[in-house]
C-alpha cells in the first residue's frame, strides 16, 4: 500500500510536470498567476514528501524550485503586475497593445 506522504508526493510531481508540459504547449503560460501558485503548491507537496523520505540534494532544488515560485506569485499580485491573472478580461499587456494599436493607425 503507498503511503500517504508518497500519494502528497505524487501530487506534487503532477503538478510540476502538468506545469512544464503546458509551458512547452503555450509559452505564454508561463506569464499567468496560475503557473506561478501551481509551481509553489507542487514544491510545497513535495518539500512534504521529501520530510518523510529524507533526500537533501532533492530537497534543496525543490527549496529553490519552490522560492522562485513565491518570487513569481509575489510578483502577479503586486498592484500594476502586468502578469495575467485569468482568461478572461483584458490584461494589461493586451491594454498596452490596442494603444500602441490606435497610436500606429492614426
């Protein structure tokens, strides 16, 4: 039977892996709030796995893989991030784009 912590672990390695393959489909990806939270949540996943079966090496790069993940969700949520929050809307860089749309056609 798998235990609990490995099933965690598990989810977690999705989650990352779910995360690369949908940067390798569409690039842009990597720009939005989701991939940013989706990275954190999968180290944090992980980083509890890895306590259970200890592993430092495996535990450092998720350390890291883990604080560039917060660096990127501290970074959308800043007032004024031009990074893409949903789907739907308008996000910044597309606001920025219809300007420099009108200011090209005039």
């Amino acid at each position: 039977m798998v235990a609990l912590h490995d099933m965690v672990g598990l989810t977690g390695i999705s989650l990352s892996v779910f995360c690369y393959a949908r940067v390798q489909w569409n690039p842009g990806y990597a720009k939005r709030l989701s991939y940013s939270a989706l990275n954190f949540l999968s180290a944090l996943l992980l980083g509890d796995s890895l306590v259970h079966n200890w592993n430092l090496s495996s535990f450092a790069a998720n350390g890291f893989w883990g604080l560039i993940s917060l660096y990127g969700l501290v970074r959308a949520l800043r007032p004024g991030s031009v990074m893409p929050r949903s789907h739907g809307g308008i996000t910044t860089s597309h606001r920025r784009l219809e300007i420099f749309r009108k200011h090209v056609s005039m």
